[in-house]
C-alpha cells in the first residue's frame, strides 16, 4: 500500500487549481441511469470514488466514455453516460461496501425500471450511516422495500406516485436520491427539510436541464413535478467546497499564501468566516480565494459542525489540525457524525493536545510545534488532517493508507509540491 512521505516546514505559497466536487459528482453520474440518451458531465474528477462508481454502472450494463478538456484553466475530465441498455437492477455487496455513495443508484433504477437492489451498506468509520429516510421516502412514494440477504429489495411494478415526504434530518443523500426518484414518479413530490449543500443545487441543475421539473433549488423545500422522460443534457461539477477548504488550511498552518483558483467563496462562508477569526487574511473574487498566514498570529477558535450552510463536517478533521499550533483554545462541536474524532489519537501522536468530552466535543489547546510521526487515518478528511500537520510539523511524517487521500483529492502531491511542499508518494506492493 502505497504512504505519503513529508518533511516539514515549508511555507506554502502559490496558486493552486480547484477540481470538481467529488461529492456533486457521485450523485450526477448516477443521474445518467434516469435517461436513454447521454449524460455529458465536465470537471470530474479524477478519484478513485469515480472510477469505481462507474465500474458499477458498467457492470449494469452503462455506456461510458472518457475524455480529457480544458475547463476554467484547468485540464479535466469529461465523461458521457448513456444508459440505453441497462441489464442488471442490482448493485452487489462488493461495489456497495467500498463505496456507500452507491446507494445513488436506488431512486434512479427504481424510477425508471421499478425494481432496484442495494446491498446495505452497513456502517463505517465515522458513524453507523443508516439509510432509513431514504428507504421510508421511497415507500411513501409508493415503493415495496424488503431487507432480503443483506440487499434492499424495491419494487414498485406501477411506477412510483409523487408524495409529499418530510425528512428528520436533512440528509444529502436521501435529497439526492429522492430528487432522482421523484423526477420519474406519476405526479408531485414536495420533500420538506432537504439539505441545501451546493451538490444539490448542482444535481437539479442536470436534472432541470434533463427535463425535470424541480423548484426551491437551495432551499429546504423542493418540489418535484413528476415527468414521463428525461433526454440528454450537459452539466459542469461544481468546483470541491472541501477541497478548497482544505487547501485553504494548507496555507494557514504553514503560514504561506495559497491562491485557491477556480474556489467559490459563497460556498464556504463558515470556513472562511473562522479562518478570519483566526487571524488569517481571506480575500475573494468570484473565480478564487485568497488565504494569507505570513508574518500571522493564529489564534485559536470554535467551531460547530452543522447541515448546510453551517460549518462542514468535512472539514472539520483539517481544522482541529490548524488548532493543534493556534495561540490559546479551541472547542470543536461535532453535530453530524457521532465517530468523527478518529484524526484525534493520532495528531496527539505528533505533539497535539487535544481532549475528547463524551463523543461530541473536543478541546484542543494549541502546541508551539507539532513533530513529524509514522501515522494513519480511517476516513479521507481525517487523512487529509494528518497531511496538513505533517506539512507544519518538525521532521518526517509518513501518512500511512493513502487510499482513502486517492478517493478525494485529486493530485493531491502535485498539487502541493507546486506550492513549495517537500512531498513524495512512497509505492509499494501489496
Ligand atoms: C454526505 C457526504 C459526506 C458528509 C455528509 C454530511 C457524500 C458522498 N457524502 O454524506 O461527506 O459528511 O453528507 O455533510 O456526499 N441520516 C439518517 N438517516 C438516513 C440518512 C442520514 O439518520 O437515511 C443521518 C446520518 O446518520 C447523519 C445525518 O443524517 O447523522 C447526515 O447524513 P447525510 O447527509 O445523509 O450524509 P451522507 O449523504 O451519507
């Protein structure tokens, strides 16, 4: 398994180009399913995620093509879908259990073909994940759901009726899945207490431009006014809000300056916000952000993770590790996920001072200086959160597990080396 080898101390500056959003990306590739003609989506990303999602719809039988294009500066990729042959309505244990965001593939094959299996997907590292709104929707609109082996069995031989569905919690894949599914269904779906992430905004853009009715794009009531067909259509991935955050953070703790080209300031109001507060300067234009830490004192600060627009989860790792070397405290909140401090053991392993309260909050009172250690992490952003202490820390840090990095940060090495990072990918055999 391949590791991450650091040596840190350098202070990071340049500009560094933003890709497409993983997270937007998953769900729009699986919107492909709704269509017979083709789905053209841009600035994909290239990540492990997306080329094992669409080995999954190649084993269902999806059409794909991959080319590389220039978009916004940028070389990326740009893959077309075409889902006219479609010959399996299942998606196996094996794809489900390396990526839940296969999940996607429910209220598609459901809409379109009536019946849909999903292996469950089980829990993972950060919190049991369970799938109940999404399954629940479902069967409000109609659907008959059984737990068969391990699978979700749905069927809905009449097609699925428009509902009016009301979410416990806004969750972003069940707003995906039940946008897609509606879009199909015979009459109105109106789900209250959608999640309003700008990965959703970005799937009822396909799905409008596809044929879809949907109104209250960003709020969180959505209403869906079912159609017969979709036909083809031609979508951009909006640029990774997490990515850019975590890049941000780059330049923060190694007090540089990183221009975050192709960045949407808009996206990451809460982030942004906290490294002010922080002491950093954040400067915006519509097309980047700038974050400046030279000649800075970082001040620590707290912070509590919400739904959209509130503070990201998923940067939520990254920055507890810019609060390990900030002046003073800082209380980390985590509201989302109930196993999210995984990143914690192993930054105190290099020096941090980080107490866990119960499993929702944490204090972190800041060190002088991190020191470089061999490390590991269990999620992405956590990963991601050991590379930045790394980046700031004293000596050599190897980041062990690399593959959960590949599955969302495209050119991860690349992309900081050419901001002046002593980083180098260690290959090695299985
Ligand atoms: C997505 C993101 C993930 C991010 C999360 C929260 C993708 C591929 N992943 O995950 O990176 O951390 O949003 O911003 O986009 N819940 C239920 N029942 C359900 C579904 C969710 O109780 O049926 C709960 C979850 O346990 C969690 C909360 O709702 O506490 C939010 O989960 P959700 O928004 O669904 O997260 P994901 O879509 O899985």
């Amino acid at each position: 398994m391949d590791k991450i080898k650091i040596i840190g101390g350098n202070a990071l500056n340049g500009k560094i180009y933003i890709s497409g959003a993983k997270n937007a990306a998953l769900p729009l590739v699986c919107a492909a399913l709704l269509s017979e003609e083709p789905v053209t989506l841009q600035n994909v990303p290239a990540l492990s995620d997306i080329t094992f999602l669409n080995s999954l719809l190649q084993y269902m039988g999806m059409k794909i093509s991959e080319s590389e294009e220039l978009h916004d500066g940028y070389r990326s990729k740009t893959y077309t879908y075409q889902a006219d042959n479609i010959t399996a309505l299942v998606a196996p244990y094996d794809f489900v259990r390396k990526m839940r965001a296969s999940y996607y593939v429910l209220g598609p094959l459901l809409a379109r073909f009536k019946h849909a299996e999903l292996s469950l997907p089980g829990g993972c590292a950060i919190g049991a994940r369970p799938i109940d709104i999404h399954l629940t929707s479902l069967e409000q609109m109609g659907a008959t759901i059984e737990i068969k082996n391990g699978y979700v069995v749905a069927d809905a031989p009449n097609g699925l009726k428009g509902a009016h569905v009301i979410f416990h919690k806004a969750s972003v894949g069940a707003t995906c899945n039940i946008l897609m599914a509606a879009t199909l269904a015979e009459g109105t779906t109106r789900i209250e207490n959608a999640a309003k992430e700008p990965e959703i905004a970005n799937l009822i853009d396909l799905l409008n431009a596809m044929g879809a009715k949907i109104t209250g794009r960003d709020t969180s009531i959505l209403t869906i006014e079912g159609v017969k067909k979709l036909h083809k259509a031609t979508i951009a991935v909006v640029p990774d809000r997490i990515e850019a955050g975590s890049y941000a953070i780059a330049a923060a703790i190694t007090k540089g300056r990183i221009e975050l080209i192709n960045a949407q300031a808009e996206h990451l109001q809460q982030p942004l916000r906290t490294l002010e507060k922080m002491g950093l300067d954040v400067e915006t234009t519509d097309k980047s952000i700038i974050i400046d830490g030279r000649n800075k004192t970082i001040c620590g600060e707290d912070i509590y993770t919400d739904y959209y627009p509130g503070f990201p989860t998923d940067l939520q790792a990254q920055f507890m590790a810019l609060m390990t070397v900030a002046e003073g405290a800082s209380l980390v909140t985590e509201s989302i996920w109930e196993n999210r401090f995984m990143h914690v053991p192993e930054l105190c392993r290099m020096g941090a001072n980080i107490n866990i309260h119960g499993h929702a909050s944490a204090i972190v009172r800041g060190v002088k200086k991190l020191s470089g250690a061999p490390v590991m992490a269990t999620d992405l952003r956590a990963s991601f959160a050991l590379v930045l202490a790394g980046l700031a820390a004293e000596g050599e840090t190897i980041v062990n597990r690399v593959y959960h990095l590949d599955r969302g940060y495209e050119k991860l090495e690349e992309k900081l080396k050419a901001v002046g990072a002593n980083i180098e990918r260690i290959k090695e055999e299985d």
